[in-house]
C-alpha cells in the first residue's frame, strides 16, 4: 500500500504549517490565536458561545477549513460561506444533515448555539444531482467575544494538494473534461498532454 501524503496548511495567527488534525489540535493551544482571542475579550460588546469547526470534503480530506463560528449566526450563514468558498455554481439546493447523507435534516434557520456541541458531526450536501459532500464536525466550544463582526472566521485551510498529469506524473495544469465525462478517467493532463478539450484550473 502507498502512503498517501495528507494536504498541510498555515494557522492564520502564526503561520505554523500542518495536517488537517494537526491544526485542529495547534489552535486550541496557538500563543498568536490567544492573545487576539484575550485582546477582544478586553473590548466592549456582548459575549458569545464559539465553535471551533473542523470542515473537509467527504471522499479524501484533501480539502479542508478550520473554521470559528458564533453560535448567534445561523445554518443560513455556513451554507452561504461554503457556497462561497467551496462549492457554489449553479444555485443547487443544499440540505445539513445529523447522523450521516440519510440522517435527520437540520432546518437552515437554526441558530448554531441550538445545535452545535463538542463531538458532533453535521453532513452537508450540495446539489443533489451530482452531488458535493462536507462533512463539518465541532471540535470544541469557547465562550468570549468575537474577534470580528463577520460570524464565521477562517483559522486555517488546506494548501491546494498538488495534482500530477495522467500520462507522465509531472504537474498537470489541465483538466480534460472529454476523459472526464466519456474515459471516466482523472482528466488531469501537464502541458505537454494537454489536449483541445482541456481548461486550465
């Protein structure tokens, strides 16, 4: 079995580099990231419950956020910034899910305070056709003030993982959708492989 080499990507606050569970462990513990968190709480304003998200694609883990969320703002608000982020291209419907793809459906409108806890895993789905699955899991709770009026707050995220050409295993640059769609093959192609068909990502 090959090993498999998991995506890495710098905390926000230090620029430290790491693996998906690396980062969710390091902010929990980050000098940077509590010194801001101490500086806010210092400020006027209203004290809120935080959750600490973990959020990856479903397949691989490749594709990854470390995310803080308040727990006032709504299911609206994530499914707005994955969209954003992530996933949005045609207006698809998107549902959140307990409890896996088949688990119960959790009403956008609720606010994350009223469903958020340490542990819990939510599904997300986008686009019911060919679907996008996001799995986003609470990795911890703090109570204090936010660091900013937006009410989600990107902590870290994964450095794009590096994709090789299909023919040659050098970089590839392309994607040809015709292998794609008709070779149900990667598509992914380097310059010199590239074909007509190919877009450049």
């Amino acid at each position: 079995m090959t090993h498999r080499e998991q995506t890495k990507g710098a905390c926000v606050y230090c620029d430290r580099r790491m693996t998906r569970g690396g980062m969710a462990k390091h902010l929990r513990t980050c000098p940077q990231r509590k010194e801001v968190m101490e500086t806010f709480n210092h400020k006027h304003g209203k004290e809120n419950r935080l959750f600490h998200l973990q959020v990856q694609d479903a397949w691989g883990g490749d594709f990854w956020l470390q995310l803080e969320m308040a727990g006032s703002a709504t299911l609206v608000e994530l499914d707005n910034y994955l969209r954003a982020i992530w996933l949005e291209c045609c207006g698809h419907l998107s549902q959140f899910s307990a409890g896996g793809r088949r688990g119960e459906e959790i009403p956008f409108e609720m606010k994350a305070t009223h469903v958020f806890k340490p542990g819990l895993e939510l599904t997300h789905i986008y686009d019911f056709g060919t679907s996008s699955e996001t799995l986003v899991k609470v990795i911890e709770e703090r109570k204090g003030k936010p660091i900013t009026a937006h009410p989600i707050v990107l902590m870290a995220r994964n450095e794009p993982p590096v994709v090789t050409c299909m023919q040659c295993k050098n970089e590839a640059k392309w994607l040809c959708m015709e292998c794609v769609y008709e070779d149900q093959t990667a598509g992914t192609l380097c310059d010199r492989h590239t074909t007509i068909s190919a877009l450049m990502w």
